[in-house]
C-alpha cells in the first residue's frame, strides 16, 4: 500500500467508526437486544484494531521511505560526496607539504654549479 492509500483506509475507517456512533446516538439503547448491543461493540472494536493497525503501518511506510535506499542516486550522490572530502582532504595536506618543500627545491635548481 502506498502512504496515499493508507490515508485513505483511515479515512474510511474513521467514516464507519463516526457513522455507527451516530446511529446508536440516536437509537434508545432500551429497544436493543443484546445480541446487538454486543455486535455493534464488536464492530467498533473491529473498526478501532483496524485503524490502529493502520497508523502504526502508516508509520512504518512512513519510517522505512526516510531510509535512503542503496540504489538511488541521492544515496550514490551522498557517497561520492564524502568520498570527495576525504580526497580533497588528502590532497590538499600533500598539496601543502609539496608547497612547504617547493622553496628548496627552487633554490636549489637557482643555484649555479659553475
């Protein structure tokens, strides 16, 4: 089921749920018997376990889409971004010691051997 769907069931859950209270609101419990005083409690017990059923498994749809997924290219864009950093790291200390070298380097190449 898709996040949009769930909404959807709660929706309707929540429909059936408000729909049976209004009509035993406006029944007088007397006329009842039992047997459906005891069906209507277990419907709307049913109803209530289903819709909880379905927000925790909203939340969990919900939970499992935060998860990036090895394959998309956010997640593949996210580690060739850190693998980035880690080069640019390196390389800027070996471009650092390189530069701190060049100076002698330099003068010895200036320097005249005859």
């Amino acid at each position: 089921m898709v996040g949009e769907d769930i909404l959807m069931e709660i929706d309707a859950t929540l429909d059936r749920l408000i729909r049976n209270a209004e009509i035993i609101e406006n029944v007088d419990l007397k006329d009842l018997s039992e047997t459906e005083i005891d069906a209507f409690q277990k419907t709307q017990e049913s109803l209530l376990q289903h819709l909880i059923h379905m927000d925790e498994f909203l939340v969990q749809k919900r939970i499992s889409l935060k998860r990036q997924d090895k394959r998309s290219a956010n997640f593949k864009i996210q580690e060739k971004l850190i693998r980035f950093e880690k080069m640019r790291d390196s390389v800027h200390q070996n471009l650092t010691k390189a530069q701190v070298k060049l100076p002698i380097l330099t003068k010895r190449k200036s320097k005249r051997f005859f």
